[in-house]
C-alpha cells in the first residue's frame, strides 16, 4: 500500500468526527411543554444550550426560528392543543441547520416571548405567554366588589405549573399539596359568616410574585397566607413553621436558606421579571418597619400554636426572612410550611386527606381568633351589677383572644372600653373586663357607681369570686393545668371539662376565668366499707359520670383517682355485672386527681 492510500482513510474518519462533532455542537430542542392559567396560555421550550433565535409576530400566528439547532425524532412535529388563544404547535426544521417552531393563535391575542437562563434541574428556556385578556379582565373584576364588612384573607398555594416546588422521596409535589391545603382552607373560612378567603392560583400554573401581590392589594385583604412544604437534604428533619418578612436578614441560618430557596420561584416558575427588586425603595422599606411586620408576627404565634396542636413544630417560636412573596407594607403577611415533604412520614402526612383538613381547619381556627368580626350590637340586654376586672395587655394578645381568655364576648369587650375593632392595642395598656353573674348575659354597659369602686387589678392577678348558683370562677396562674386546678379545688377533671364545656387537650392561658363546681351543693350518699370482717358505712359525697363508649372501671377509677372496688361499692355493682355506654356511675368527690 503506498503512502497516499494509506493517507485518505485517515482523512475520511477524521472528516467523519468533524461532522459528528458539528452535529453534537447544535442546540437540541428537548421538549415542549404547555400550561393554562386564568390570564395567558404559556408555552415553554426547553433547550440544550442557550437558545439564539428570532420571533416573527402576526396576529394569526408566532414564529420562533432557532439557529443551529435540531429537534429529536420523538418529539411530534405538530400537536393540536386547542388550549384558550391557542390552536396548533408545529415544528419543521430549516435549512442551514435550524428549527422553527410555529404557534397558530386563535382570536388574534397578543404575546410576550422571552428566554430563561439554566437554573438548578431547570433547562435553559424560552417561553411564549399568550395573553388572554378576557380571562384578565373577569379576574379583576371578582377581585372589585369585595364588601370590606368582610375580613378578607387571601391564600397562596405556593410554586406550581413549572415550578413543582419540594418533591418527595414517593414524588409528591409540593405544588400538588398545597393547593389542596389552601382549597381546604378557602372553603373553611368562606363557610364562617363574615369572613371571604380567595386563592391567587386555583390550578396548576405559576402565577409571579408581582401579581400574587397585586392580587391581595386588590381583594384589600386583611391578611395574607403563602402556604408551603418545607424539604431538606437531612430525610429526618421534621415539624410545620411559621415566617413574617425580616428586611434586616433571617432569625436562623435555616430561615435564611429557606427565604434563598423560595426567593427563587419566580425564576424556576418562569417570570420575566424574575430577578426584580421591588422593595429597593427606601420609603417602601420605611413603609415594611411600621406595624405591620409586628402584626405579621403576633398573627403568626396564633397560626402555630393552632397548628402545634396538630403536628410537631420545627420552632417555638415565629421565624423571619426576607422574602419576597410577603413584601406587603400594608398587610400582615405569613408564610406557613406544613411540614417536611422530604421526611416519608411527614409526606404521607401531607398526601392524606384527613391530614390536610386538619391543617387547614387550624390555621382557619387561627384566622377566626386573629381577625375577628365586627360584632353585631343592635341589641343590647338589660345590664345587671356586675365586677370590673383590668387586664394589662401582654405582647401577642389580640382583642379577640383577650375576650376568649376572659370568657366575655368581643362585643362587651369593645363596648365596655369604648373602642372600635381596628384600634390599635398597645403592650402594657389595661382594659376593663366584665365578670358578670352567672346568669347574666354578656355585658355591654356598666353602671358608673360600680366602675368608680373597682380598683384595677395587676396583670396576672388571681382571685376567686364567690356566686350564688354553686359555681365558683377561678382566675388561672402561670403554671396551672387542668389537673392542677381541678385538684386545688377538689374537683374531678371530667366536671371541671364539663361545666366549663371544655376538652382535655384545649389550652389555658394565665388570666382566664374558669367556672369551679361548689363542694358544699354535692349530694352526700352512704357507702358500704368492708374493714377486716365488719362492714362500716361511711358518709361522703359524689358525684354523677356517664360512661363513655370503650370506657371500663378500671380506666374510670384511673382517671378520676379511685379504685374498682370503691366504684364497685359505690355503685352496689357485681364483677360479673357488665359496664354499658351511658350508664350513670357515682364517683367519689373526694377522689384526688
């Protein structure tokens, strides 16, 4: 073989991985996608590379000519979608090596297309918005006639469309979760008289910052809720929590990662105005350092104490970061993670059904004691001599929790202190509480006489206050329990739940007034008391329990700090006879707890 045969193999397998290397260096189109929202149909292309392209817009059609670029055999050269402004997506390739991707429109509608860069899974991407103006205009105007008699709360399900948020190790997406959860909670609240809740994404499609905030300036909302999942590398990390902005930085360095994350989902959701600093304003930021953030914080103790009662908390306290879906300088602002999506159980949690009304039932628990209505006052009853007690108002108290503490009603509250329900409440401010007769109905007014005469009491004071009816009012110290209390004053727990219409798990705050069954109005009974071989009768009182589905003796005599045989003999009972659901029991009043 000479020397110049040998040569031209050479040159042809080099030839050869030159064009193989030109065909690897085109931009691959790797898939097309489509969401629908209220306002604009979106299309988005993904690419290999960052896309060099050119757009020819008419009013029937939108042409996207790539240049050096191909698309795979896969991909369907033409797609009917027949979505709202759109009709058909085709796809043909050029010559010159490139691509177009061809967009018919229906109702000649107007669009908007941009390019997105790379961004942590995301590819790079350029993204087409066909605006719907109709589907705008009917959105604007159900945001218009909201009657302000209402307390408004707007819910935002967090991410969605192409921003699926944390994603679960069985695949649930956290876009998925929350707008079930804040449906849940919408639906709640709508069904409360006086209270209208309204979501700024009621499907699956991504909605920017700019207008989730819009959205709650136009519904003027009374408070705003972004409802999240939380995720972590560490598959172990647990607990629901609870942020308000911070313009200074984060509380924790967790709070800070997190507020990265979301801050974020503007560009992976695919806004173009994704890298936007609305709060750079330095009157805005003044703006942010009013009441509000303070507001933000109370009303988001009350959201996690609420939801502590339903799973465990991450923090025990609220968490602040800068983020940008809460900057609203006018309008208390909260962004709630309803645990961890990354943890297996915690994810099973929040696929459940159960488990999301849950949730939603206590932050709509939550809403109902931070946002109360305004009373209705058309009516007032005859006022009768009551007891004036003062309350110094503590950091995170509210009007509506004062009254709930107290056992009043809100309307004697505001009545009582000459005040309107927007008032503003000041730390260390003392306001008087009715303690009416225990057949007096709430209070609205109070004789002068009576006011002159009380003295104001000391924040935390404690008293008890003596009535007619065989109940007594027992004001609650730091550190009482149920059992304490019921104990202190030799009373069985189930009557202390029953007379105040409680349950075991409700909490109780320092300062509140509970209601203390009167010893001395029990019946008294004779029992029989074996002592070795003679039989005693002893005298004592008791009192009545009717037994609970799935209650025995032995749970009874347990819980209310006696024996089976003293039930037994109390009640004349045999072993062998059975225990029956609503079966009326006596109980030893003298049982310690």
């Amino acid at each position: 073989m000479t020397k110049v045969t040998r040569i031209i193999p050479l040159l042809v397998l080099l030839l050869m991985g030159c064009l193989a290397s030109e065909a690897n260096a085109l931009n691959q189109i790797l898939n097309v996608r489509h969401w629908v929202a209220p306002d604009h149909t979106r299309i988005v292309i993904d690419t290999s590379e960052t896309p060099d392209y050119t757009v020819e817009k008419s009013k029937e059609h939108i042409r996207i000519d790539f240049k050096n670029s191909v698309f795979p055999k896969n991909l369907p050269k033409k797609l009917a979608l027949n979505k709202p402004g759109v009709t058909v997506i085709s796809m043909v390739r050029l010559s010159g090596e490139g691509v177009r991707v061809e967009i018919l429109l229906a109702d000649h509608l107007d669009a908007n297309v941009f390019k997105l860069p790379k961004i942590e899974e995301k590819p790079d991407r350029v993204v087409v918005d066909i605006e719907l103006p109709e589907g705008e205009k009917k959105e604007v105007e159900e945001r218009g006639p909201v009657t302000k008699k209402n307390r408004i709360v707007v819910i935002d399900p967090g991410h969605g469309g192409d921003d699926p948020g944390a994603v679960g190790p069985r695949g649930t997406q956290e876009k998925d979760v929350v707008l079930k959860i804040g449906k849940r909670l919408r639906d709640k609240l709508n069904k409360r008289e006086g209270y209208r809740a309204f979501l700024t994404r009621n499907g699956d499609y991504y909605v920017p910052f700019s207008k989730r905030l819009k959205i709650a300036r136009e519904y003027g909302a009374d408070l705003f809720l972004s409802i999240h999942a939380d995720a972590a590398p560490n598959r172990r990390a647990h607990g629901a929590s609870v942020y308000c902005l911070s313009i200074r930085g984060a509380s924790t360095e967790a709070a800070r990662l997190l507020a990265m994350k979301e801050n974020l989902a503007d560009m992976m959701g695919g806004s173009p105005n994704g890298e936007s600093n609305e709060a750079s304003d330095p009157i805005v930021l003044n703006m942010y350092q009013t009441n509000t953030i303070n507001t933000s914080k109370i009303y988001g103790q009350t959201v996690m104490e609420n939801i502590g009662r339903v799973m465990p908390l991450k923090f025990v306290s609220v968490q602040s970061a800068p983020f940008r879906v809460l900057k609203l300088p006018e309008i208390p602002s909260l962004l709630v993670e309803t645990g961890y999506i990354s943890n297996k159980r915690e994810e099973k949690l929040l696929r459940s059904r159960q488990h999301q009304k849950r949730i939603a039932d206590a932050i709509a628990a939550a809403v109902v004691e931070m946002l109360p209505v305004e009373p209705a006052m058309e009516k007032e009853p005859e006022v009768r001599e009551v007891r004036i007690q003062y309350y110094q108002v503590k950091r995170g108290d509210t009007l509506g929790r004062i009254a709930k503490k107290h056992n009043t009603s809100l309307a004697a509250l505001l009545k009582l202190n000459q005040m309107k329900l927007k008032d503003p409440l000041y730390v260390d401010r003392k306001v008087k509480i009715a303690v009416p007769d225990e057949n007096t109905p709430a209070v609205h007014t109070l004789p002068k006489a009576v006011e002159a005469s009380v003295k104001p009491q000391k924040a935390g004071e404690t008293d008890i206050l003596k009535e007619d009816s065989g109940i007594r009012v027992y004001r609650v110290q730091k550190g009482d329990t149920l059992a304490k209390i019921a104990k202190k004053h030799g009373t069985p727990l189930n009557v202390l739940l029953k007379i105040n219409k409680m349950k075991l798990r409700d909490p109780i705050f320092a300062g509140r007034v509970i209601k203390i069954k009167d010893r001395s109005v029990e019946k008294e009974t004779t029992t029989v008391v074996k002592k070795g071989s003679s039989i005693q009768k002893k005298k004592g009182k008791f009192i009545y329990h009717r037994v609970k589905k799935g209650e025995t003796l032995d749970i009874i005599a347990r819980r209310n700090g006696t024996t089976i045989g003293e039930l037994r003999q109390l009640n004349r009972m045999k072993p062998s006879d059975p225990l029956l659901a609503d079966q009326k029991l006596k109980l030893p009043l003298q049982s310690s707890l």
